[in-house]
C-alpha cells in the first residue's frame, strides 16, 4: 500500500480559497466512497474534518468541504482564516479492512 | 465524551518490543472498532492496524509481521506490541476509534477520536 499523493504545500491570503488534493488508486480512493480528512496543528493529534467524501462532523465549519473525481480527492477550504494554518492529511479505506493516509499538506496563511 | 490516552515507555532499545496501551474513557470499548497510527517525526501518519472488542484484528501489511494489538474490555483497554524495533519506528503512538461501520467498511470509515499521542523513541 502506497501512501496516497498529496501537495507538499498550498498557500493563501485570509477570505480566500484554497483546495488540496489527494490521489490515489482504483484501489482506494477511486473504489470507494470513503475519504476522510484531518486536520493537525503542531504537537496535537489530528482532527477529523471531513468523512465519507464530503459529509462534515459536528462544529467543523462549512468553509471546510470535500469532493471526489475518479482516483482523486480534494479538501476545499474557503474564506480562510489564520486558523486554518496547520498540516492536513487525507485518509482512504483501501479494501480488506485496511486504511492507506496522504502525505500530508502543509496550509499556510498568507 | 470519549476520551482516549495512551501510555507506555517513551524509550526502548532496538531488537527489542514496544508496548503501548490506550485507555478509553467515557464510552464502552465494545461497538466499535479502535486502531493505532503513528507518525514518525516530521512526517506523515501511517495506519498500523484495529482491533474490535471480540478480538478480531487487521493489520497494515507492513508491519503485519511484528504488530499484535490485543483489548482487554475488563479494563477498556487496548494494547500495541511491535517487536523487533529500529530506529525507524520512532514516532508518535496515537490511538483512535473507528466509526461509520458500513456494509463494505465493516469496520468504520473515519478516525473520529484521537488520542493526545505518545512519542517513542528507539534508541541504545
């Protein structure tokens, strides 16, 4: 199992949007329904912010959505805050029981 | 609220097992399916198995070979033993619930609980 691909870095100013992506296979992001995204600020533990492609928890903001195309998942986060600074990670069910992470993107505000 | 907190030794020597413990609070152990993932420094999180409050486990197919992760419901307790370190499995330990069982992901779809983390390190 490969790590799912995503950007080393994004960047944008405050109110503005910025979406990070998430490639995988035919084997995991493109076979199932079943991405989700976190969130982790240095020295805390990741944050679920998005399930199941695009579905959101509980007190995470709508500016925070998700989408899926084929083998590639993206997060989108409008109107971005200083807040909102911090390193995402993407996640896929894989097949037979088994979850494969992103790399990882770091999200800096202008 | 659930909480979850992961204790064990911070530093262990190479060739030899490391041992961790998640203690859940605030829910049953039961129902769900609960995991490890660790994140070696500066890098990124890496998925290394579940375990469900029956027994029945998983296990990434790279570490397949030296992972086993037991629970104890007795204790609300679920542990990691990863024998036959080196220095690259140094990292943070975190523990998480599965949740979303599906009829394809039997197991969950999202990690929604995490665990404050816990960091170590292989080294003589």
């Amino acid at each position: 199992q490969s790590a799912l691909t995503q950007p080393r870095s994004v960047s944008g100013s405050p109110g503005q949007s910025v979406t990070i992506s998430c490639t995988g296979t035919s084997s995991d992001v493109g076979d199932y329904n079943y991405v989700s995204w976190y969130q982790q600020h240095p020295g805390k533990a990741p944050k679920l912010m998005i399930y199941d492609v695009s579905k959101r928890p509980s007190g995470v903001p709508d500016r925070f959505s998700g989408s899926k195309s084929g083998n590639t998942a993206s997060l989108t986060i409008s109107g971005l805050q200083a807040e909102d600074e911090a390193d995402y990670y993407c996640c896929s069910y894989a097949g037979s029981y088994t979850y494969v992470f992103g790399n990882g993107t770091e999200v800096t505000v202008l | 609220q659930v909480q979850l907190q992961e204790s064990g030794p911070g530093l262990v020597k190479p060739s030899e097992t490391l041992s961790l413990t998640c203690t859940v609070s605030g829910g049953s152990i039961s129902s769900y399916y609960w995991s490890w993932i660790r994140q070696p420094p500066g890098k990124g999180l890496e998925w290394i198995g579940y375990i469900y409050y029956s027994g029945s486990s998983n296990y990434n197919s790279s570490l397949k070979s030296r992972v086993t992760i037991s629970v104890d419901t007795s204790k609300n307790q679920f542990s990691l033993k990863l024998n036959s370190v080196t220095a690259a499995d140094t990292a943070v330990y975190y523990c998480a619930r599965l949740a979303g069982a599906s009829r394809i992901a039997a197991a969950g779809t999202q990690f929604d609980y995490w665990g404050q983390g816990i960091l170590v390190t292989v080294s003589s």
